[in-house]
C-alpha cells in the first residue's frame, strides 16, 4: 500500500507575523550594515523570512564599503551611528566612489539633522527601527525599483527643516516654475516614494515617458538624484 501523499507538505499558511515574498523578492540582494552583531543577525532573519537575499553584513562604514564592493547588493541597510566609521562617513565615501546602490538608513535616532545629513548624502530612505517587518519590506522594494522613501512620522519635520533652510543656502532652485503639470504630477509621486513602474500606472504613462519626465526634473530643479530633487522641491515650496 502506497504512503500518504506528502507533496504538498510545507506548504500550509505563512506563520502568524510573516511577510509574503513578492514573485521577484528573492532576485533583492541586500547588504545590513550595524554595529550591534545581534541586530545585525534579527534584521537578517527578518529579511530571509521575507523572502529577501542578504548577501553580506557589516559591522561599520569601512567594512560596508568593503562588504558593498565584494557583494554588488540591490538596497544597502545602513545604521548610522557606529564607532570608528559611522554612517555618515559610509554615505560620502560611497558618494565619492561614484556608487549609485541604493541606501536605506535604518537607526534609531531621530534626530533632525542627522535626517538631513544622511539625505543631503545621498540616502534613498530613511525608517527608524522600531518599523514592521511589512513596512521596512515596502521600502527595500521600493529602493530596489529606483523609488525613495522617509518615514511618515519624519514627513513633517523634514519639511519645516528643509524650510527653514537646513538644506544650506548652495541649493538654489532658479528653475521650478519651469515644470509643467505633468512633471509636477510625477514629482508628488517620486516624493511618495513610487517607482517608475508604480508611477506609470497611476498615470497611465509608459514607463519611458516616466523615465524621460523624472529625468526633465532632476535637469530643472538642478538635482543628482531623486532625493535631492524632493529635498529642493519642499524647501522652495514647490510641493506642497
């Protein structure tokens, strides 16, 4: 007599608490930087049971410059305060070396200016640790799709920052009356945080016509990045 069938064993309902992996999860290879080697282990946990590839870890700036080099991961994790390299130092170094990977800061320090810092050098996100696995989940797709991301509860006081002119005086903004209707409809998504390809669905463009728009902003407003161009965006009120 042939045994049970146990093909479809391991197969039940996700454990209580446990985010579902999206079908291209696992092709998300991230690297954790943190100083503390059981936070540093839990966030990876977190992240393989979502579904993600951690390929490396890091335990300050220097070896995640060296970790991000051997590793070539799609979203980088970064704390910010560590001894000998923080991550502020890892965020210019990486500036320097021409690096366009793109960098969540994951701390727990909310501090004002260290926010401004830490976008100001080129971070794509920025969540405190005491976010769910589903939300930090969210911000590592959507930094691997090219979008950026900042708490909510940080929304606020980025903003009255950057308008009192935390941002420093250099970031003019000559031309923002010149953005046309459309690029301002994309610009309030990109500030949400949306991809190119979540943009073009939800205004029913091709996602080359959303590429061609972000990059008409980023020549306007005079910015890098997408994150530069939200910062300066906010700050002269072109945003609401």
């Amino acid at each position: 007599m042939s045994g049970p069938d146990t093909s479809d064993r391991g197969t039940g309902p996700a454990p209580q608490g446990a985010v579902a992996a999206g079908p291209d999860a696992r092709a998300i290879r991230v690297v954790v930087v943190d100083d503390q080697t059981l936070v540093r282990q839990g966030i990876r946990n977190l992240l393989e049971i979502a579904g993600f590839d951690v390929v490396g870890e890091a335990g300050d700036g220097a070896e995640a410059i060296a970790e991000i080099g051997c590793s070539a991961p799609d979203v980088v994790l970064l704390d910010l305060r560590m001894p000998r390299f923080d991550g502020i130092w890892a965020l210019g170094e990486l500036a320097a070396r021409g690096s366009t990977v793109p960098v969540l800061v994951l701390t727990t320090f909310d501090d004002d200016s260290l926010l401004l810092r830490a976008l100001k050098g080129g971070a794509r996100g920025y969540l405190l640790k005491d976010v769910t696995l589903e939300q930090l989940s969210h911000a590592v797709r959507t930094l691997a799709a090219g979008g950026t991301l900042v708490a909510p509860s940080l929304t606020d006081r980025l903003l009255r920052a950057i308008r009192s002119d935390a941002v420093g005086a250099d970031d003019s903004l000559p031309a923002a009356q010149e953005l046309t209707s459309r690029e301002l409809e994309v610009l309030r998504l990109v500030a949400e945080g949306c991809s190119n390809r979540e943009i073009s669905e939800g205004l029913f463009l091709a996602e080359g016509t959303v590429k061609n728009h972000v990059s008409a902003i980023l020549l306007k407003l005079g910015a890098r990045d997408r994150t530069q161009a939200v910062l300066r965006a906010l700050r002269e009120g072109v945003l609401p």
